[in-house]
C-alpha cells in the first residue's frame, strides 16, 4: 500500500530557460531534461521536482501524491466533487492526473508502474 506521501512537486513557467536559469543561481538546483517538450527534472530539491510550462495564465506549483491506482482515487475525488483538470497521463515511470479539490486548489496523484 502506498504511503500517500508527496513524492513530486512541478513549477509552471512562462520561460523554462529563464527559470532553470534563476532556480539553478538561488538554489544549486541541477536539471535533466524530462519526458515531455520543455519539461525538465530537478534532480537535488530533496524530492522529486520538475519545471514545465505553463498551461494557462493562473497556474500554481503543484504537489503530487502518491496513490495505489490512479483511476480509483479519479473516481473517488470526483465522488467527493473534485474536478478532473488533467486526465490520466502515462510516461515511462508511472501514471499522473491533476485534479482540482472542491476550493478549487490543484493537486496531482502519482502511480508508479
């Protein structure tokens, strides 16, 4: 059974390079390039993070916790009037979605393969 920890953090960014460039200066973060266009693994934040583009003008950092199935815990937050705002992705790791909680705060859950 999962732990339901926070596993992985994304910072959105209007201009991944200028942020690689400011989190790399202020903080000694190192980045890899990631999966997905223009999305990058920080590799020394304490746990796993990654910097992605913005998807739309309001977005927030967003936490992912890790869950046992990605679609049980789908079908129970939208029982408990979550909303889904990223559908279930896949990468070689795992499985991820982005919900949005009933105050309308994003969240992601995480689903090892």
């Amino acid at each position: 059974m999962s732990r339901h920890s926070v596993e992985h953090f994304e910072i959105p960014a209007d201009r991944t390079e200028e942020l690689k460039g400011f989190y790399s200066s202020l903080f000694g973060w190192q980045f890899e390039k990631g999966q997905t266009q223009d999305y990058w693994m920080i590799k020394n934040a304490g746990i796993s993070g990654g910097l992605a583009p913005k998807e739309n003008p309001e977005q927030m950092p967003t936490m992912f916790v890790t869950v046992e199935s990605v679609d049980n815990y789908i079908s129970k937050a939208k029982q408990l009037d979550a909303r889904i705002v990223k559908e279930k992705q896949e990468i070689d790791q795992g499985y991820y979605a982005v919900l949005e909680d009933p105050q309308r705060n994003t969240f992601g859950i995480w689903q090892d393969k």
